[in-house]
C-alpha cells in the first residue's frame, strides 16, 4: 500500500516545458509526487524521461513552467541551500555509476565523505548498514568488476541511499536485467519503500517493473510532446482509452505496424 491520497507533496511540476533549440521535448508537463510512494515516469524511447529526471534534481532548468521539491525551487538556490536540498535527495544512475577502483563501500562512502565531517570508521559502518539493506553485506570488500549487473545496481542504490534521503531517484533500474533479476530488484525497491518510508521516484519503460512497483505513474509520449496519461498503472493497464496508453499497458502493437507486419 502507498501513500495515502491526502499525504504531502514533496514534488511539485507546474507547466513544465523542455526545448533544446528549435527542437520541444515536452511541454505543459504537471504532476504531483506523494510523500512515500513509489512513483514511476513511463514512456517509449525519446519521450523525455530521463530528461525530465534531469529537471527535477537540479542538474537543468525547465525551459518554462516551475518544479518544486521538498518545498524549494531550484533556481532559488545556491550554495549552502542548494547543497542542503542535494542532502536530502539520491539517485542512481542507470548503469548504477560506481568507480571500479573503489571497493562498494568505499563507494558507499562517497557521499557521506562529501556531505558530512563523520570519521571514516563511522563512514563505512553506514556504508556496511547500506549495503545490508540491499543484501549486499557480504561483498562490501569486492570491486565493481567482481559483481553482477544485478549486484551493480543495489550497489547503486545502496549509495544513492548513504545519506537516508526523503526522495530516492532511480533511472532505469531494471536495464539490462535478465527478467528473474529484475524482479528480484523490484521486490527490494518496494520493499525499501515500504520499510524506510523513502519516497521513489522511478523512470523506466519495463512494464513489469511499473506494475510491480508503481503506487502512480504518467506517461510521457514522443508524438504529444507531452503527459498523456496519469493514475494507478494497473488502472490504466485495465481501463486506459488512450490508444497509445492501451497499446502500452496491454502489450499491443499500434494497428498500422499490425497491418504493415502482415
């Protein structure tokens, strides 16, 4: 069970728009993010979902429209404030991002390095506590090169965690998985949620995965250049009247393409 319907938001986008040059990824994005939900950005490939990651921690402004999170605008920020709201968030990157010359709890450590004046002993017993949380208690000596894939990404998340952030951020989490990993990594995303209270913020396009996982979704479509669905994925995978969000959630290709392959 996710978050209840009236719980806070802790993201907030208002008319979010995206353009590089001539060129309009998104536009009149809006959506809202519950404290303690898992929340997914779905699509096809080039829709603008892991752009619109990108807007949300910080790393561009919007071209037009607002995004609040945790209360704060970005572009409000600077220095001590900014990396005040950095605390307060993590992410993992899609090929999870670890430095191979470090061992996973060196790389656990990273952030807590970065962010805070605790001695190294102290570092890596939350770096141990980490890894444990994502069953990785026992490789915390091995290199990123002596893992799997699968390992890798908890790994990722793990880090992304160090600092026990109110909002987690997971780029394609199952890319690359064979289907009984990434199930296994959905079980442990969910089952992170639930336990820490941690607010997940997940884009991906592997439908198990938003079925699994998801409290709520939008889905973001390249041709609209914009949102064209929001709601309880399962919701939508039985219910959807959109036809690109029907063809989505049930697996179906477009009729043309049917009509083409026959």
């Amino acid at each position: 069970m996710g978050a209840p319907a009236g719980a806070e938001a802790v993201i907030t986008a208002e008319g979010v728009a995206m353009r590089f040059g001539a060129r309009t990824v998104f536009r009149d994005v809006s959506f809202s993010v519950r404290r303690g939900e898992v929340f997914v950005i779905l699509g096809g490939s080039g829709c603008g979902k892991s752009t619109l990651l990108k807007l949300l921690i910080g790393l561009h402004p919007p071209s037009a429209g607002r995004i609040a999170v945790l209360g704060a605008e970005w572009g409000d920020l600077g220095g001590a404030a900014r990396r005040a709201l950095l605390r307060r968030i993590g992410v993992m990157w899609q090929s999870g991002a670890l430095l191979g010359s470090l061992t996973l709890a060196e790389n656990v450590m990273l952030p807590i390095e970065a962010h805070t004046t605790l001695p190294e002993e102290a570092r890596r017993l939350i770096a141990l506590s980490k890894l444990g949380l994502v069953g990785l208690g026992d490789a915390a000596d091995r290199l990123p090169a002596e893992i799997s894939g699968g390992m890798m990404k908890r790994a990722g998340i793990a880090r992304a965690m160090a600092l026990d952030p109110e909002i987690l951020f997971l780029d394609e989490p199952s890319a690359g998985l064979d289907p009984i990993t990434s199930a296994g990594l959905d079980a442990l995303i969910l089952s992170l949620a639930r336990q820490t209270g941690t607010t997940f913020v997940v884009v991906t396009h592997e439908l198990q995965s938003i079925l699994a996982i998801g409290d709520r979704c939008i889905m973001l479509d390249k041709e609209a250049q914009g949102l064209i669905a929001e709601g309880d994925p399962k919701a939508l995978r039985e219910s959807a009247t959109h036809p690109v969000v029907r063809a989505f959630f049930r697996r179906e290709a477009p009729a043309e393409a049917g009509a083409a392959g026959g």
